[in-house]
C-alpha cells in the first residue's frame, strides 16, 4: 500500500512536510509527490508502490483539472469495467491506473 500524507491549515514548512513524508518510504518505494494548493492552506504528499500502472502517468498527487487533487491509497477492484463504462460515455484517460478513475466519477 501507497503512504498518504496531508495537512490542513497547518502552515507546515515546505522542507518539514518533505521529511516526514519521507518517513513512509517503507510504504512508497516507486516514489512521491507533493501538491501544495495555491493558497497554502491544503498540503498532499503520496509515497508510491507502483502495481498496476509503474509509468509516471500514475503518479500522485493527481491533479485534473483546476480543481480537483487527489491523494488515493488503495485499490479499486472492479477499476478495468469502470473504465470501459466511463469511456462509452465520452470519458478519456491519460493513465492505465486505478486512481484515475474516481476523478471521472466526480469531474
């Protein structure tokens, strides 16, 4: 499983934020993002274990859009179906990941 770091309305220093999300590398090997929202209130961080999809495409956090950011630490088993349902109804993704398909539930 991924390791999933957040803060709001924490006013944590950009540095800091890194060195604790580096304390769940153990969760993360492949990797790690950090999106930190325009007005600083909203920090995410993600450690990734690359399964399904290992290019940087799934890479977290995920952002689409000017909105909507996502950290996921988890599976979505039935991912594969989901897609093929969402691209029947006009729906494109860039990733061959899971993560990708909960912003298309919401977008």
């Amino acid at each position: 499983m991924c390791g999933i770091l957040g803060a709001y309305r924490c006013n944590i220093e950009p540095e800091r934020f890194g060195k604790c999300l580096d304390l769940l590398s153990h969760r993360g090997p492949d990797g790690f993002g950090i999106w930190t929202s325009d007005d600083n209130i909203c920090q995410l961080g993600h450690r990734r274990l690359a399964i399904i999809d290992l290019s940087d495409r799934s890479k977290q956090p995920m952002t689409i859009g000017s909105r909507y950011t996502i950290v996921f630490n988890g599976e979505i088993y039935n991912y594969l179906e989901l897609k093929v349902e969402l691209k029947k109804k006009g729906y494109c993704f860039k990733s061959s990941g899971d993560a990708e398909v909960v912003f298309d539930f919401v977008y």
